[in-house]
C-alpha cells in the first residue's frame, strides 16, 4: 500500500483578479516543484469559465504535503497577498 497523497484543489477567482490569480498560482507551481515530497503539480484553467481555477499535485505522502501547506500559509500571511479567490476546495 503507497501512502502516495493526491490533491484537488479548486479555485473560483473574484471577478476582474482572474489574471492575478492565475500567475500566483503558476508561481506557486514553479517553486512547489522544487519542494522536497513533491512528485507532480499542474496548473489549470476552466475552458468553460474563465474564473475557475484547479491544482492537481501528487505527494510521496501526507507528511511532505502538511509542510508544504504550512509553508505556503507562512508565506501568503506575511507576504500581505492579496485575496483574489472566493473559494477554496480540496
């Protein structure tokens, strides 16, 4: 049995942010490649709404992706990021 974790997440941009979210979350992606537990993580946009947003990542296990989340919560509070999702889902 793999302890492989795979994430969903879900983002549904404010209106008029769609850009601004887009290359933070391609930003994101560039440098959670780089993290330590991270196998995959892609980027996608809704062909049919141009405001929704998903993340697929796959992780060597649940552990690897806690500190990646605990990271990236560190850095969007004290970096002063702007809210540019209504929602979140994973």
């Amino acid at each position: 049995m793999s302890d492989e974790l795979v994430i969903f997440a879900r983002f549904h941009a404010i209106e008029g942010n769609e850009g601004a979210l887009e290359a933070e979350l391609r930003a994101t992606m560039a440098r959670t490649r780089a993290e330590p537990g991270c196998l995959f993580i892609g980027v996608y946009r809704s062909v049919r709404n141009a405001r929704l947003f998903f993340i697929n990542s796959r992780w060597v296990d649940e552990a690897a992706f806690d500190v990646h989340a605990a990271r990236h919560r560190r850095s969007a509070s004290s970096s002063g990021r702007h809210d540019w999702s209504t929602t979140l889902s994973t």
